[in-house]
C-alpha cells in the first residue's frame, strides 16, 4: 500500500488545495490535531496500523469532499468499508 500523503507534498500549493480542499498549512495544522488525539489511544501498544494517519485524514477530507462511498475509498486504500467508515467516524 502507498502512502499517498508522500505522493501529494509533491504536489505544488494550488494543486495540493484542489486535491483536499485545504491549504497545505491547515492540512499539517489538522494533522498534528489528529496525532495529538490518536496518540494517548494507542500508547500502550497493539497492532501497528495499516494506513498512516496522514493517509487516515485524507480518507476522511476524500469523503467529505467528493461524496464517494466507503466502499470506492475502501477498494483505493486496499482496506474494508467498515474500516473507512471508522476513520470518518473517528
């Protein structure tokens, strides 16, 4: 699985706000949100994650943008629709 968050720093500023409707300064803004919120969770260990957190916020930012379903993010990701839908949720 790749990390699409390394494929769209390659991306110039206007493109990267197309992309996530963000700039990229309020992405890493909310991404250290996300880390602040998802560490104390999981600082006692279990199974590593499968999808980076910065790709889990660009689930979440893909979903509300385009409208696309679990299941069409789910086949990108290589991951369940049941495990988009917690991202979002989360």
């Amino acid at each position: 699985m790749s990390n699409r968050y390394a494929n769209l720093m390659k991306l110039d500023d206007a493109a990267f706000r197309r992309v996530t409707g963000t700039k990229r300064c309020v992405f890493d803004k909310m991404l250290i949100i996300v880390h602040l919120f998802h560490f104390p969770q999981h600082k006692q260990g279990g199974a590593p994650n499968k999808i980076p957190l910065a790709d889990k916020l660009l689930i979440a930012l893909q979903y509300w943008r385009e409208y696309r379903t679990f299941e069409s993010i789910g086949v990108d990701y290589g991951v369940n629709r049941s495990t988009i839908q917690r991202i979002v949720a989360r």
